[in-house]
C-alpha cells in the first residue's frame, strides 16, 4: 500500500456527527464538505411538504436545525437497526441513513434521511450521483417517537464489542489462513492498523471516547474489505464466501459501533 493508510466514514455517519454542531451557513458548508469530500454537489428531495430553495445538503442541515437527537443506521438484510417501517426498505436498499428526532410546537417530529446513488458514466470513468431523500416528520407512522433510536447501541456497549469484535477479526483471519491467498495482505493490514481518520471529516470538538469507537469500527471495517475481497484468482468465490461468513458477526460489530459514536441523544 503505497502512503499511509486512510479511513472513511458513511456519508449517513459523518452527516449524523456533524447535524448537532450546525449552528448557521459556515458550519453548515462546513458540514456539507466533510459529508461530501471531493464529490459533486449532492442534491437534496423532501417528501411532502417541500421548503422552498431547499436544494442543496448545506441547505438541508440548516432547516434541521436545532437537531435534538440524531444517528446514523447501517441495516442490512436480517439486521434492521432500528430502521423505522415506514422507510426500512428505502434504508436496507441504501445500506445506510440517518434518523432525526426534533423539537418541535405543539409537537416533536421525527425525520427520516436517506441516501440514493446512482451510477453514472462509462465503465472507465463513472461518477455517482447522491441525492438525500427527506421525510420531514414520520412521527404518526412510528409506536412512540422515543423509541426511534431504541435501534442504537449505548456507545459503552459499543466499546466493549468492538475490542472484542477486533480481537474476533484477528483469530478468523489467522484461522481462515488468508495470508496464504494474499502475501502482501501483513503490509496492508499494518497499515490499516495505524490509520486514523481525517481531521476534515470530523466536527470541531468530538468526545474522545466516539472519536476511539469511530476509528476502531472504521479500520475494523476497512480490514474486512481487504481480508474478504477477491483479489483475481487468488481467491475463489467459495472462499470469498465462507470468510465473509466466518467475519460476518464482526462485520455486524463495526455497523453498530458507527451507529452508536454517530448518536447524539438528550441528556435526560
């Protein structure tokens, strides 16, 4: 791997850090470029009542505000996070999105975001389009809008599983021998090791302890991407199959550390 090794984060992630920070249009763009990086301007689509000139993500964050609670989601088929019904295939066709829950006169609402991509472009040169999908207030469809984020781990709980879900990935690996499929496999994943997190993607001031969660879950993450690709015919796609099993618990363990350091509940 040529240069130090980088993470990243789901665009629904760093969103859901930077919404509670979002105090007027700097922090906003601010907000809009961490979530974007070097992509094109991403679009926005409000469901139902529409705001007028809302057309942009900068936008967007601003008419959130103040945000209340917030966090992302990461489902996937036979694990939902949480995913409110009304929306839970919209979320699981994403993979990812974020749940908002406002105050609001006489009552708070509960928003719903998601994002859809589409490819565009040549097999040599493709571009993704995203478009964040809004549905402002869902809040009669759901059984309480407290329960909204009921989906998200605590961020103590996701500490503790995601130093074991590390330790787990290590074992699988060593048992799953996939050094023998991929010499160069101890170099990149020493790498991915000592990686850290863009200073760019995250909000001024974030709690240690989810900036710690954050890290691990993204380099957990990006060392699964690495041990269960297919590296040409190095790896079969049986093989490919029975390691993304055998790393599937602990996959599970990095989306719900995500979603846990990306929440921001009420003080109670």
């Amino acid at each position: 791997m040529s240069g130090p090794a980088i993470l990243t984060l789901p665009a629904s992630v760093v969103l859901a850090l930077w919404l509670p920070v979002v105090d007027g249009p700097e922090t906003a763009r601010r907000a809009a470029r961490a979530v974007t990086g070097q992509d094109e301007v991403h679009h926005v689509r409000e469901r139902g009542a529409l705001l007028t000139g809302t057309t942009t993500l900068a936008d967007l964050l601003l008419a959130l505000v103040p945000a209340g609670e917030v966090a992302a989601i990461l489902p996937r088929p036979g694990d939902p996070m949480g995913a409110p019904a009304v929306r839970s295939a919209d979320l699981l066709d994403a993979g990812e999105g974020l749940l908002l829950r406002r105050p609001g006169s006489p009552a708070e609402r509960c928003a719903v975001i998601v994002p859809e991509r589409e490819v565009y472009g040549s097999v040599l040169e493709q571009g993704e389009l995203v478009t964040w999908v809004v549905d402002h207030d869902v809040s009669d469809l759901l059984p309480a809008p407290s329960l909204l984020l009921a989906g998200v781990e605590p961020l103590s709980q996701a500490r503790r599983e995601i130093q074991l879900a590390l330790s787990d990935a290590v074992d699988a690996l060593e048992a799953l021998d996939v050094a023998r499929d991929r010499p160069d496999l101890a170099d990149e994943l020493l790498d991915l090791s000592l990686a850290t997190l863009p200073d760019q993607l995250l909000p001024p001031r974030l709690d240690p302890r989810r900036l710690d969660v954050l890290e691990r879950a993204a380099r957990l993450t990006a060392i699964l991407d690495l041990a269960t690709s297919d590296d040409g015919a190095a790896v079969t796609a049986g093989q490919a199959g029975a390691r993304a099993a055998a790393l599937a618990h602990v996959a599970r363990s990095a989306r719900h550390a995500l979603a846990a350091a990306s929440a921001t509940r009420r003080v109670s």
